[in-house]
C-alpha cells in the first residue's frame, strides 16, 4: 500500500515537474523567444491573452501600444511575436517569403485554395502568375478593355448618380459613400474580370447591392473561430456543437453562387471569341488569363497545380475570381470613403484638386445633357497622366497610410531551423505578424501620425528628399515580397479614376460621420458602416 503510494506519488511529482518546465519554465527562461519583450506578463505560458484581445477586437491599438512601449519585436503568445519595423524584420519575413499558415485557410472557396489562401510558395508562384500579368500597370494603363469598361462605369453610372443626389430635392439628405465605394469597385473589378455585360451593376441595383453587402458583411466575426480556434471549431463540430452557425454557410453558398454565375457566363463568352478588338468592353480579362493558364499548366508533363486542375477548373477560375472581387471591392471601398470623407473636411484641397484634374486632356467632365442614347461617351484621358498627377497620389497615399483598409496583422511563419529577425534568433514554425496599423504611425518617420496630412507625399514641402524616401519605405498598405497585394496597380488606378471623375464635377460635403472610427480588424471599415456626404455640381 505505501509502495503503491511512493509510485503514485513520484509519477505526480514527475508530471507536475515536467509541465512546469514545459510550460512555464521553458517558455519563459529556456526558449529563445524568452529574450523577446512581452506585450503581456502571461504571453509566453499561454495564448489566452493575445486570442481574447483578438476576440475582442482591439489587436491593431494593443500591439501598436506594446511596440511603442517595448520597442520593434514583442512576444504576443508562447509561440507568436510581432514584428513593428522594416530592416531586419518586415524586410526578413515578407521579403524572404516566409509561407503563410493555416489562418489563411478561411479564404478558400467553394472548397479550393486561392491565390491569396495557397500556403506553399512554389503552387502560390503558379497561381499567381496566370493573373498577374493581367494586373501590371502596364497591362491596366494600355488595356482597352479597362478605357471602355471604366468609361462606361464612370458616365453611365457613377456620375449620374452623384447628379441626381446634387439635385434640390436630394441634396440636403445626401448619400452613404460607403455603400456607393463599395457598389463602384465591385461593378469595376468584375468587368475587368467578367466583361461588362456579365458583371455587377451594384451602383444602380441598389436594392441588390444592400442585400449582397450584407450577405458579405454578417459572416465576418465568425471567421475568429476557424481562424485562432480551428482545432477546437473542429474537434466541437464532431459533437454536433456549432461555433459557426449554419447560416454563415448558408450566406457563404448564395455569394459563391452568385460568383460561379459571372464566372461561367464570362467563360462561355471567352470560349465563343476568338477576338475582343470590334467590342473590347466585353472582353472577360481576367477569366480569360486564367482560362489560358489553366491550358498552359495542363499541357506541362508535371504541373504542381494539376491535383487543382484535374479537381475542377471550373472551380479553380471561379475561387480567383470570387477571391479578387471579395478583396477588391471591399479595400478599395473603405479607402475611397475615407479619401472622400478626408477631402470634404477642406474645401481649399478640393479646389485645389480640381485644379490639378482640369489640366487632364480630356478632363472628366460631365453633364447629364451630353449623355444621350447612342451617342459615343466623352473620351477618357491618357491613364499613365492620370496616374502621375501629384496630389491626387497624394490623397490617396495619406489615406492609404492613416486609414489602410488592410490595417490588422498578416501572421507568417518562421522557416526551419531558424531565422534572425531584428538581432533574435527565432526558430522556425513560430508565428511572426506585421501590419500597417504599427508601421503606419511610426512618429520618427509620420511625425503627428493620427494627422491626415498629403503634403507628407508632397515633394518640395520642406522635408529633405531622405525623409520622403524613409516614409515611401514604411508605406505598407498592399504588403511587400512576393505576396504583396495583386490588385495594387489596378485598385490604384480605380481610385484615381473615381477620385477624379468627382473632383472634376461636385464639392463634397459632411452630412453625417458618427462612427467614421475605423473598425479594429484585420480589415478596417467605419464602425458606424456609413458616411454620409452631400455633393454639389461645381
Ligand atoms: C485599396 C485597395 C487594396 C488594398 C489596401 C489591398 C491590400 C492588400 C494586402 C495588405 C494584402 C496582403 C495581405 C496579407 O498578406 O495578409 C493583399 C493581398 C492580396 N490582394 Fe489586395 N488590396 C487592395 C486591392 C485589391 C484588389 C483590387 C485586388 C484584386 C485583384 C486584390 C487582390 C489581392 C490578392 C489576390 C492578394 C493575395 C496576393 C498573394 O497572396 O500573393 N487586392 N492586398
């Protein structure tokens, strides 16, 4: 009896010495992340602090706060750090391609990985590149398709709808931006990708476009679940216990059908011309590309996409695709809300910008008289002069910089055996995140950073060259390395488009902006999910 309670005893000893050294011990003395400064006391025994942050949605301000207190590396969990500076880290990580991890695995569709959601760099490099081309700045500024469709977009569409809210009638109660950002970026992504006739038209279906934004928009907090919690969602699922409740599928379905429609009417029309050149508005650009790369990777003896190809390219395209509109539309949206909500704080700016616009030939200009049934729509100006005008870039890149729309965390991790990331040896499999939020208010570099300020971009404002180049090298809102942001030049070009086509015709004006505070996520829109401005002809 006392024999079987020494044994008993000693295993108990035994257990309770190992786990102190397991879990706390080790974690916090032996590992080589115990040399890192904790964001929290508890950070490197247990990852319930940073999760509970997460879940509470409040990441981007506690982990900038740890930065400024504790410095450019902080340990977030047992496993996980943060990285808040260029050299020596988001260079390392982002540069180096450090692979992404199962977290990316909630932007799968229809079952099939994505370019954004493919983890292994090799099938990443595949998928990317049969779409890449497509989004070059030279692709976009040359291509006739993008003239057509974004001439079309902006004189039937855009405009007309900015006229009729300027109207006496309308014009005190003004219009949610937010929704109509949304609404053009969506219709102008998916005609570059669909053709014009089989993409959305979110700006004028107002009653659809509610709907499909609100399908996109509910599912959002439960993507917490699969992502931090995924063997837990999992190992509950087994029991018959739902985390994510069935609707979220429900809702997921009807948007992946929604997609695989677009995506099958642009293939049928890509399979039945051989050319766009007599209709370039309806040429499906981007399915098209895909469509080619798919034939190409098929005919290779060994293609690391073909377990993809041979599942179902149908579903392969329509993944891309549903992923790049899902990305597009919503950036883009949030970043030309808060660009538009900045500039009708400064009637001096717009005048300013409209300035600048008007020296456009031809300047985008518009009057609903000129637009008749079958006459030609006024002519586009050249889009590489639109691109290099100084202080419409510099609106934007302000914008983009206070109020990235990407502003949250994007985790990687770490190779084996190891890496050194600002003077740490890390070993390989921990998680190591960045994101704009941190390395976007970096005060020795933005000096006043929560200021909107655009003659930061502004050659000639007083800084030396050097500091412009220092701030250029922390900019961040599309990511960096080799998966870095594929839509940068097209939603650039988008946003100018836009941002001039307004500029050139209205002043814009505050209505309403409670809850204009960006939402503390991964993606970053107004808390209070609207805007409302009030636009007046010039
Ligand atoms: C203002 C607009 C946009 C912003 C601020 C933005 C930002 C970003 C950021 C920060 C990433 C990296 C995210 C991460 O690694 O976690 C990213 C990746 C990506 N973006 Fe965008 N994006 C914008 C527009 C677009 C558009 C219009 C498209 C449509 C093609 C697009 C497609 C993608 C794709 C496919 C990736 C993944 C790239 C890869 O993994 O290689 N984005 N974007």
């Amino acid at each position: 009896m006392s024999g079987n309670l020494s044994i008993s005893a000693i295993a108990f000893v035994a257990v309770f010495l190992f786990g102190l050294y397991r879990f706390v011990i080790y974690p916090a003395v032996i590992s080589p992340l115990s040399k890192i400064p904790n964001a929290h006391w508890s950070a490197p025994y247990s990852a319930l602090w940073i999760l509970s942050v997460r879940y509470r949605w409040t990441e981007n301000h506690v982990v900038r706060a740890a930065h400024v207190k504790l410095g450019p590396v902080v340990r977030l969990g047992p496993n996980e750090i943060s990285i808040g500076t260029i050299d020596g880290g988001v260079k390392t990580v982002f540069g180096g391609g450090f692979e992404k991890g199962d977290w990316y695995a909630v932007f799968d569709n229809y079952g099939v990985q994505c370019t954004f959601s493919t983890l292994q760099g090799r099938s990443h490099s595949a998928s990317k590149r049969m779409v890449s081309h497509t989004y070059s700045k030279l692709a976009l500024q040359t291509s006739p398709a993008i003239a057509a469709q974004a001439q079309s977009i902006l004189f039937t569409r855009l405009l007309p709808a900015l006229k009729a809210s300027a109207s006496p009638s309308q014009k005190s109660q003004g219009i949610d931006v937010l929704q109509l950002w949304y609404a053009l970026s969506m219709d102008t992504i998916t005609a570059y990708q669909f053709g014009l006739s089989n993409s959305s038209d979110f700006i004028r279906d107002t009653a659809y476009r509610s709907h499909w934004l609100e399908l996109f928009q509910s599912r959002k907090p439960y993507t917490y679940y699969a992502q931090e919690l995924p063997c837990l969602t999992t190992f509950l699922s087994k029991f018959g216990i739902r985390l994510v409740p069935r609707w979220v599928d429900d809702k997921n379905q009807e948007i992946e059908d929604w997609a695989l429609g677009m995506c099958n009417a642009a293939t049928a029309s890509s399979n039945k011309c051989s050319s766009y050149s007599d209709n370039p508005i309806e040429e499906p650009v981007v399915v098209r590309a895909m469509l080619k790369g798919i034939q190409k990777e098929s005919n290779k003896e060994q293609s690391i996409l073909s377990r993809r190809i041979s599942d179902s390219t149908e579903l392969m395209v329509a993944t891309e695709m549903l992923d790049n509109l899902a990305a597009g539309h919503e950036t883009s949206g949030i970043t030309l809300t808060y660009a538009t909500w900045h500039l009708s704080q400064d009637l001096e700016l717009q005048k300013a910008l409209r300035a600048e616009l008007l020296t456009l030939d031809p300047p985008l200009k518009y009057s609903s008289e000129q637009i008749t049934e079958g006459s030609p729509l006024p002519g586009l100006p050249n889009l590489k002069t639109l691109d290099s005008l100084p202080l419409l870039h510099a609106v934007l890149s302000e914008t983009l910089r206070l109020n990235a729309a990407i502003p949250g965390s994007s985790p990687r991790v770490t190779p084996y055996p190891s890496c050194n990331l600002v003077g740490y040896e890390i070993p390989g499999g921990v998680r190591v995140c960045s994101g704009a939020w941190t390395l976007h208010r970096n005060a020795d570099v933005y000096p006043q950073p929560e200021v909107w300020d655009h003659t930061r971009w502004l050659e000639g404002d007083g800084s030396s060259g050097e500091a412009l180049k220092e701030r250029e090298k922390w900019f961040w809102p599309f990511s960096s390395g080799g998966r870095m942001c594929l839509g940068n030049n097209f939603a650039m070009l988008q946003m100018k488009l836009a941002l001039a086509a307004t500029y050139t015709n209205f002043t814009s004006h505050i209505v309403r902006d409670d809850g204009i505070e960006m939402v503390d996520g991964y993606t970053a829109s107004p808390k209070g999910n609207e805007l409302i401005l009030r636009f007046e002809d010039v």
